[in-house]
C-alpha cells in the first residue's frame, strides 16, 4: 500500500503523501509485534519493546492524522504549526492544541502505567489453540480510550465533514468521508482486540487482517480523484497553484443578440452540473424569458422546479448605477448558504448591468475586482455583463482585466469558424484534423481558435510540447489551461496556475489526463487542442500514434468536445495523412499561399 501511494503520480491528495505514508509505516508496527509473537514467543525482552514502539507509533499516527486533517481544513489559509504551537486563538487552532495536549498526556501515561504484561496466555479461537499476547492494565486501556481513541474518531471526522460541506466535488468528498470513517474504525477495532486480548482471548490476527483491508479502501480513495481536479479549477488546489478568479467573467456586448447565447449556455451548463442559478437582469421579463426559451434554456420548469430564479438587477442594487458592495456581496453570501444547504452542487449568478454605470469608473472596477465575489472551493460562479459602451476607458478596461477576465463579444464571437466560411455551431462539438505548412499562420489561427471558444464561455486545453506550435498559446486567454508534454519530468507536476508538465513518452497518462479533462468538464462545452500527430508519429510510431489519436478521439465522443488535432502536412506523404483523416469529421488544409484555409467535409458535416 506504500508503494502504491508513493507510485501514484495523479492523486489530488499527492502533495500530502508523506503523510499517509508516514501514518501507514506506523500501523507496519503492529504488524511487526505480531510477527514477533508468532515467531519468536520466548524473547520477553523483544516481545516488550516492540509493543512499545506499537504504542508509540500509534500516537505518532494520531498527532499526524490530526495536523493532517487540520491543514487541509483550513486551505486556503496560510497554515503554519509554530503559529497553532504558539497558543493562536483561533477556533481551529485551539482544537488541534487541545488534541495534541490529550496526545501528550497519552504519552506521559505509557510511560508511567501502561502495565504490559507479555506473560498472557490467551486462547485464539479460530485454531482452538494457547499462545502468548500481550496484555495491559484495565484502566490504562479505559484511559486510551478516552484521551487517544475518542478525539482520534471525534477531531478529524468533525474536522473531515465540516470539509466536505464546503466542497462540492463528490469524488473528493468521498474520499474525505472515506479517510475519516476508515481510520477511525481502525482505531476502535485496534483498542477493541486488545482489550479482548488482555482478558484471554485473541484475535489480534483477524483484527490485523480486518485492518489491512480498511486501510486498502483508503488507499483506493486517495488514488481516485485527480491532481486535474485542482489544475481544471474544480477544486481548490493544496499546491498553491490554482486560482479562484476563473469562477469570475465580465463581457461585454454589442447588442442583445450577443448577450443571450452566452446567456444561455452559462445558465444550461449550470443547471446540468445540479448548481442553482440565479440571473439578475435588465429589461422587460418577458422579453428576457423569451430570449432564453430561443437558446435553450427550459425557463418555465426549471423555475417550478426550483433551479432557476430571474429578478430584476434593481432588487440587488436598490440604486441605479450606485453599488452598495457590503449589501449586495451580502446577498450573494445568502444565496450561497441558501445553495449549499439545499445540497446543489455551485452556485451561478448571472447579472446583466446593460448600461448601468453612473459613478466613477475607477470605483466600478473596484466593486467588481473585489475577490469577494468568489470562493476557493469554485462553489460561486459569477457572469457579469455590459453594453460594450458601459465600459469605454482604457485603463479602467486595463486595470478590470488584471483581475477578471474580460471578453469582448463585439470583437471575437466567431473570428475562427468565420474565417473558414462556418458558424461556432457547425464546428462546436465536431472532431478537426487540422493539416498546416509551417510557413502559414498557424499562430494567428490558433488564437482566433482560443479566442472564439472564450467568447462563447467555452474552456479551452491545450496539450503540446515545449516547441510544439501550440506553445505560444500560453497566456492567450485567461484560464486557457496548457499540459506541455517534456522529456524533463517523469511525473505530472502542476508548474504555473495553467501549466502541467507531463511526461512526454508515457501515452497511457496523457490518455488518463484527457479521460479526466473530460470528466471534470462533463456538464460543459469546451476545446481540447492536441499539438501534434507528427511528433507523435516521430516519436511512437505510426501504428502506435495512429492508436493514441484513435483512443483519444474516442474518449471525446461527446459533441460537448470540439477536439483540433495538428498534423504537419509537410512532414508526411498524402497515404499517411489520409490514413489519419478518416478519424474526424473535418479537415483543414493551412497553406501559405491560401488565403484562405480549406475545408472539407463541410457537406457530410451538415447532415
């Protein structure tokens, strides 16, 4: 089980492994007395000390599990043990210094009274035999009960499913709820066959066993949610390396026809993912009902079903252009207790501004950068919108987009598709090969790509390699999330708030990173971009990559995946590339001499 908690590279929970390698070294001891007491039964000496160094262990698993389960409930606070050493006054603080004084005295007792007797002989039931254990003074193993057992269960499952109230990723809140029960039954059964021991009869080796398949659920816990989790922005991320502002957008429009497409796709994706929506607009309300109802969105049933409310942005901002930040954050943190304690999964708030901007522009960026209006567990997700005339300064726009991201919709809602003579929705969701001559301008259509996709609030993940041409898209658009593929790791690690660094040669956990991308984004649009077959081909081979591209096309078989493969159609003759054409939907020739790209299977693509 150490093994496999050191060998696997993709847990969320990685950057505290030491820490489950540590607590499980430590149940190794009890294992080891039990060997000793099969093996070598007549060496008292050897029999004493390693049932010491049991006891010893054992509150060493506990303090462990216990600064645990303290830092990862206090995420993302900076968390530093001099500080909770030095008497803080806060709330968590004061619990875990209460927890370690018990686990302090624990130990003095051992040393004063733990009364090991190794002369026991019990009765072991299950082979009707007589063999030495170890036995402990009755009032010693009432007051481990008390002072080590109990606050081992209580502390970390209290600590554990305060936790998992304030997240909303069931993976990783199965796992939390896995880790707290687990390790605290095996607590119990531990105190509970040895106390059985002490009075005569043993079954330490069925509690042992009993033990060991526990600890294996927690071990399958541990593995199950992905590092991408916390790099995709789902979950808050424990290697300071995520940002909670991706939860945040400003657009601005041009006109309404603008406005209610990406409207409508923010409010669907949240009512697919179980969140609750509320949407504060401009406007008559039958005209905005309306404008939802011909994008999509079901607004009658899901407003009956309690999952969509509409109000007007005058019942959040009682004052017309002047906003009240304390008041209207406040409602925003009434609607969020409101969510989480009707079990949703996130909270989306829609507010449509329109023009609504009457007092300094200095002060509006303020109001709408404050890193009030989200949370590090992502539960909050808030689209603010405005007439692309709201907002016209300069450097208030410069100073706003330091902070939120910031898509202009008169600017960008279909550069990409429209240049290859298409709309966003015949190319949305669809499987691309996209073939370019190194001397084209693949740059420029690879933004113009990235760039579309924000417009239309779709999420964007690039894999590529550190010259793959895909490379340069890197701080292209905010939150676009980039896994560069390199010859200098040899396991995931998060590098930059959207960067990871994948091992480039390993393709089961590029296809493992994609599987998981797809899963995380399951309820929303997005665009993956793969750089490239050729170096694929160069490096695996052209069955094997041909193998890679087939798989990795069909973990993207939903049409919530628009997926663009690269392909160098100068390194290649026409055999090999049409062997990989017939995988996708669309090709795209880039030439340097074309003016424009050319598409095929435009015809077979509309029917």
């Amino acid at each position: 089980m150490i093994i496999s908690i050191l060998l696997n590279r993709v847990s969320y929970f990685k950057t505290f492994r030491t820490y489950f390698i540590l607590i499980y070294a430590g149940f190794l001891t009890f294992l080891a007395r039990e060997a000793i007491l099969n093996f070598a039964p007549d060496d008292v000496g050897l029999i004493q000390s390693s049932t010491e160094l049991m006891i010893t262990a054992s509150l060493g698993i506990a303090v462990l599990w216990g600064h645990l389960t303290t830092r990862l409930y206090l995420y993302p606070e900076r968390y530093n043990i001099r500080e909770v050493l030095a008497f803080s006054r806060k709330p968590a603080h004061v619990l875990y210094q209460l927890y370690l004084c018990l686990m302090v005295v624990a130990a003095w007792a051992t040393w004063a009274f733990a009364g090991i007797d190794t002369g026991v002989i019990a009765y072991y039931p299950l082979d009707g035999t007589f063999y030495r254990a170890v036995g402990f003074q009755a009032s010693y193993l009432a007051l481990m009960a008390g002072i080590v057992v109990v606050p081992f269960i209580v502390y970390p499952n209290f600590i554990l499913f305060r936790l998992r109230s304030q997240l909303k990723d069931r993976e990783v809140r199965f796992a939390l709820r896995t880790f707290a029960v687990v390790f605290g039954a095996v607590s119990g059964l531990i105190l509970t066959f040895h106390a059985i021991g002490t009075l005569g009869t043993s079954l330490i080796g069925l509690g042992n066993l009993i033990d060991v398949l526990l600890l294996t659920v927690v071990v399958r816990a541990f593995g199950k949610p992905s590092f991408l989790k916390a790099f995709l922005g789902v979950v808050p991320s424990f290697a300071a390396s995520g940002t909670a502002r991706e939860d945040q957008t400003v657009i601005l429009y041009g006109n309404q026809t603008q406005e209610y497409g990406p409207f409508s796709r923010f409010i669907v994706e949240g009512l697919n993912r179980g969140q609750q929506v509320v949407c504060f607009y401009q406007g008559e309300e039958g005209f905005v009902n309306d404008s939802l109802e011909k994008n999509g969105v079901t607004v009658s049933s899901q407003i009956l079903r309690g999952n969509l409310r509409l109000l007007p942005l005058h019942t959040l901002y009682q004052q017309r252009g002047y906003f009240d930040e304390n008041s209207v954050l406040g409602i925003m943190k009434e609607l969020e207790e409101e969510a989480r304690s009707q079990g949703k999964e996130g909270l989306r708030v829609l507010l449509d501004y329109g023009d609504t901007v009457r007092q300094p522009l200095k002060r509006l960026v303020e109001h709408l950068s404050d890193t009030r209006w989200t949370r590090p567990d992502h539960f909050l997700n808030i689209l603010m919108a405005f007439e692309k005339e709201a907002i016209t300064n300069p450097e208030a726009l410069a100073l706003l987009k330091k902070s939120v991201q910031v898509l202009d919709l008169a600017e960008t809602p279909e550069v990409f598709s429209r240049t290859l003579g298409l709309t966003h929705s015949e190319i949305s969701g669809k499987k691309i090969l996209l073939e370019y001559d190194p001397l084209s301008d693949l740059d420029k259509m690879l933004k113009a790509l990235v760039a579309e996709a924000a417009s239309n609030l779709e999420r964007t993940v690039v894999f590529t390699r550190t010259d793959g041409p895909a490379r340069s898209l890197a701080g292209s658009q905010p939150g676009l999330k980039m896994l560069l593929l390199t010859t200098k790791v040899s396991k995931p690690s998060i590098e930059k708030e959207n960067l990871v660094l994948l091992p480039a040669y390993d393709s089961s956990l590029i296809l493992d990173s994609l599987d998981k991308t797809i899963e995380t984004y399951a309820a929303a649009h997005f665009t993956v971009i793969f750089d490239d077959i050729t170096h694929m081909i160069f490096m695996l081979g052209q069955e094997r990559a041909y193998g890679l591209v087939r798989q990795a096309l069909e973990l993207m078989v939903s049409d919530k995946v628009t997926a663009i493969f690269l392909m160098n159609l100068k390194a290649h003759d026409h055999k090999m590339i049409s062997v990989f054409e017939s995988l996708f939907d669309i090709e795209i020739e880039s030439r340097p001499e074309a003016r424009v790209p050319e598409v095929r299977k435009k015809v077979s693509m509309a029917s």
